[in-house]
C-alpha cells in the first residue's frame, strides 16, 4: 500500500458517500453530492500525480484506478437518471456507460494479448474525462440551486463528454482493429 493507492481507495469509499448523500431529504444534498464528486475528482489527479512524482506506480494501483474511475463516474450518472428520467440525459449516460465497458474490455483484451500500449489513455480521452467531470459537478448541484442556466450548461458539458467519448472509443477501436483483424 502506498499514497497513490490510498488516494484511489478513499475515492472507492467515496461512491456509497455520494450515493446515500444524493438521496438525503434536504435542499443542500445535491451540492454536497457534487462537492463529494469534486473531492474524488481531485484524487484521481492527485494519485496520478503522486505516483509519477514519487515513483511509486504499482500493478495493483493501474488496475484500481480506473474501476475506482469508472465507479464514481457510472453511480453519479444513475443517480442523477431519477433526477432527468428522459431520453435526452438517458442516451448520452448510456454512451458513457457504455464507452467504458467496452473500451475496459479492449484494453483488457490488448494486455492479454501483449498490445496493451496501442490502446493507452489518449489526450481525447483526457479531455472526454474533463468534460465528464464538469458535466457531472454541475449536474449534481443543479438537483439543489434550480437554475436553468446552470442546467444548460451542465447538458451542453454532457453532450459534449458524449460526443467526446465515441470519439475516443473510435480512436482506440482503430488502433486496435489489426489486432481484431488478426485474430479473427
């Protein structure tokens, strides 16, 4: 165990958190929810960083941190369905949801296979994260401020996180498709 990989488990442990804080019965619940999502956010660029800086990157923590990733993300996303229970939040959650799976999947393929490196995190991808992130954190504490311009630009983020995240699953299916072709 080291910092890095403390960092993720605490952001592990903050998905329950969020959860249970999104469905308390007061007004202030959905910024707490989204201060909580800020918080994890925040940790996985610290982790990130933390193990570069102090070399202490390990197998363990290269698996974790993107379950722990994908957790926050994928639970925040169904939360906030009751919340927009429609066809224009529904659509662009289950192209996220998806894009993870399926791209989890890829990669986990292309480390058995040896080719893990032509499906590494690219900067679309990082920045697909970003707009996640924000699209989320405003999402989350519009369920407590009620504003129309705060919700307009929490779906103009989503969409954009959406229209981002097909975009680098195409990135890395063509990255992969030799191997696909190869092994068919």
């Amino acid at each position: 165990m080291n910092i890095p990989n403390a960092f993720t488990l605490f952001r592990i442990l903050l998905v329950p958190v969020l959860v249970a804080v999104f469905y308390l019965p007061y007004g202030w619940t959905g910024i707490a929810a989204a201060t909580i999502f800020t918080v994890a956010a925040l940790t996985d660029w610290i982790d990130g960083y933390l193990a570069r800086k102090l070399d202490q990157s390990t197998q363990f923590g290269a698996f974790l941190d993107p379950v722990a990733d994908k957790l926050m993300v994928a639970m925040a996303l169904i939360v906030l369905l009751e919340r927009y229970p429609h066809a224009w939040f529904t659509i662009p959650a289950m192209v996220i949801i998806g894009r993870e799976i399926v791209i989890s999947a890829l990669r986990e393929w292309m480390a058995e296979i040896g080719r893990r490196t032509s499906v590494a995190v690219s900067y679309v991808g990082k920045f697909k994260t970003t707009m996640q992130m924000i699209a989320i954190i405003v999402l989350l504490a519009q369920t407590s401020l009620v504003d129309n311009r705060i919700e307009i630009l929490g779906f103009v983020a989503l969409y954009l996180a959406a229209a981002l995240t097909l975009w680098s699953m195409i990135i890395y299916l063509r990255a992969a498709w030799p191997d696909f072709k190869g092994s068919m």
